[in-house]
C-alpha cells in the first residue's frame, strides 16, 4: 500500500533528556497552493528544536509535510501552522521553524517563528 499523507504527528522519548542539544530538519520538497491564485507554492522548511521529554518521529514528520500539499495557505499562517502543531505534540524547550519559499511575483518571502518554554513560563 502507498504511503499517504497524514495530519498524524507521532513521538518518541527524548534518549538524553538531562541534557540539551540540538536537532535539525530541512525539507527542500514543501508545496502547499496559494489560497488566492490556486499556483502551488514551493519552499524549503527548516526545523531545529531542543527537546524535552519528546522527539518528533521523522516518518510522520515526512507525511505530515506532505499533507499540505493540496491545501491553500498563506507562507505566514503554514509557517506559523507547523510551529504550532510540532510545539503541540513534543512540548520542546525550543523550537524554530523557517519557511524559505521560492519567488513568486518577483518577491522571496521567508518567515520564521519561535517558541521558547522559558517565555511560556514567563
């Protein structure tokens, strides 16, 4: 059976939870479609997270990426969309996510949002 895409982000226990260090992603791949044209949007998205207790599993992390592909979104709101779920699902100490999206209209965009849990707590 082919792979599909999903919404399902799964998890595993963080190895060194007593220490700190540094996990990173790129996906060169991304597409999603832009909600007022219907033209697909290409861009590489940039993950790196400290963990917690969690690591995001990289299959479902794969799929999960894939599933925005027939879905339209602006590059602030999907930037913003991934954040929010990744945080959601590992409760990292840290997390950065990037969108470095081809140009379009002449214009390259790039957004990158934050989470930090010490200005959660704060």
């Amino acid at each position: 059976m082919p792979t599909q895409p999903s919404k399902n982000l799964e998890v595993f226990k963080n190895p060194n939870p007593e220490r700190d260090y540094e996990i990173e992603f790129e996906c060169p791949e991304f597409t999603c479609v832009c909600p007022k044209t219907g033209q697909p949007d290409f861009a590489t998205i940039h993950i790196r997270y400290i963990p917690d207790q969690l690591c995001v599993e990289l299959k479902s992390l794969k799929l999960y990426l894939w599933s925005f592909r027939g879905e339209g979104h602006f590059h602030e709101a999907v930037t913003n969309q991934i954040l929010n779920d990744l945080v959601k699902v590992t409760q990292p100490r840290f997390m950065g996510v990037l969108g470095d999206f081809f140009v379009r209209g002449g214009i390259h965009t790039t957004v990158r949002v934050e989470y930090s849990a010490l200005q959660k707590r704060v």
